[in-house]
C-alpha cells in the first residue's frame, strides 16, 4: 500500500454532522494586534458574561475559548437554544500571555448573524461592552501585558 493511502474499514455511509453543533462563520476578522485584557478585565468580561447569560435571560454565552453572542436567550426544552440564532463570537486565549488574562484574536459572524445586520465589530463591540471597554480606543489605552516568565511550567503555575 502506498505511503499517505487511507484503507476505510467500514464504509461511511449514514454519517453527517449534527445541525448547529458547530458554527459556521459567515464573517471573520483577525483582531490585529491581538487584544489583550488584563486581570480585572478579564475576570469582569467572564462575570458579566455569566450574568447575562442564555440560560439566565440574556445573550451572551461565555466559555473558555471566547464569548458567543445569541439573539435572545435559550427557550427550547431543556434549556436547548430553542428559538435563539447565534450570531456570532468572539475568540480567545485565556491565561495567555500570563494567568487570567485573556488575549482576543478573532470576531467571527455566522450567516443568522449577517441576516441580522451585525458585523465583527458590532459583535466584538457587543462584548466588550461587558466590561465597559469600547472598540473606539479602550484598547490602545489598556496597559501592557506583563511578559510571559520563561521558567514558568505550564501546570506549575501555582
């Protein structure tokens, strides 16, 4: 058999993915440079996100990789989204370049998103909104990270 051949030992036939179990971005934008929220900042955004979250009566659903923005809270049975669309999120590393702080790299919009008008920026807008923190020039003003410890292990940080 030639190097890089894939031999399938039971055909594919009836697999597909699970409607609306990944989404699909629409629109995406690079945040560049990359956002980098502080502690305070970061722990306000997670809190808040929270607070208004889907379950809760809000938009918002916040997770370890990012924000996702919903258009109303979660109403289907069992606490499923119901009639909710997601319209988009918003991506981050967490703990990055140290502990508890949250660097932000990327917006994206899904098709619901788009059909409703927003747009990266209404959706990274929307979330730092959370924290008080707006797109027009919060971000230039944040202070600066301070620099990763080069003798830091990842799970001995204690």
């Amino acid at each position: 058999m030639p190097s890089g051949s894939l031999t399938l030992l039971h055909p594919l036939g009836g697999v597909a993915l699970v409607p609306n179990a990944v989404a699909v971005p629409a629109l995406s934008s690079h945040v560049r440079p990359a956002l980098v929220l502080p502690e305070r900042e970061t722990r306000a955004l997670i809190a808040e996100a929270q607070r208004q979250d889907v379950s809760n009566g809000g938009c918002f659903s916040a997770g370890p990789a990012g924000v996702q923005v919903w258009s109303q809270p979660f109403d289907g049975p069992g606490g499923t989204h119901g009639n909710a669309r997601h319209l988009g999120s918003v991506d981050w590393s967490y703990d990055t370049p140290v502990k508890h702080y949250a660097t932000i790299y990327r917006a994206m919009v899904t098709a619901s998103g788009v059909a409703c008008a927003e747009t990266t920026t209404s959706v990274l807008a929307r979330v730092l909104a959370l924290t008080g923190l707006s797109v027009e020039g919060d971000r230039v003003t944040l202070a600066v990270p301070p620099p990763r410890d080069p003798f830091r292990r990842g799970h001995l940080d204690g």
